[in-house]
C-alpha cells in the first residue's frame, strides 16, 4: 500500500513538472489517501499484535 502511495507521489510530481495540474491533483489526492489507510493498517496490525501476545 506504501508502494502505491509513493508511485502517486512520483506521477504527481511528473505530472506537475510538466504542467498538468488536474492530473497532478489528482494524483496527490490518490496519495494522501492511501498514506493514511496505510498509516492506519499499520498501526491497527501492531495493535492486534499486542493484544495476541501472551
């Protein structure tokens, strides 16, 4: 999810530097979105994994 999440970041960044700002904004929108489901599995994962421990 990371992965896709910076693939975004490096097609908005392209797509800015090139001058296609909807696309661009799109891009980051996509980004940001998947950052923070990223952010929030990760820290729900560490969290079930301390409750399964013993």
């Amino acid at each position: 999810m990371l992965h896709y999440a910076v693939v975004f970041l490096v097609i908005a960044l392209i797509a800015a530097v090139f001058g296609f700002g909807g696309i661009a904004t799109s891009a980051v929108g996509i980004a940001k979105i998947l950052f923070f489901v990223f952010v929030v599995l990760a820290v729900l994962s560490f969290l079930f994994g301390l409750v399964r421990r013993p």
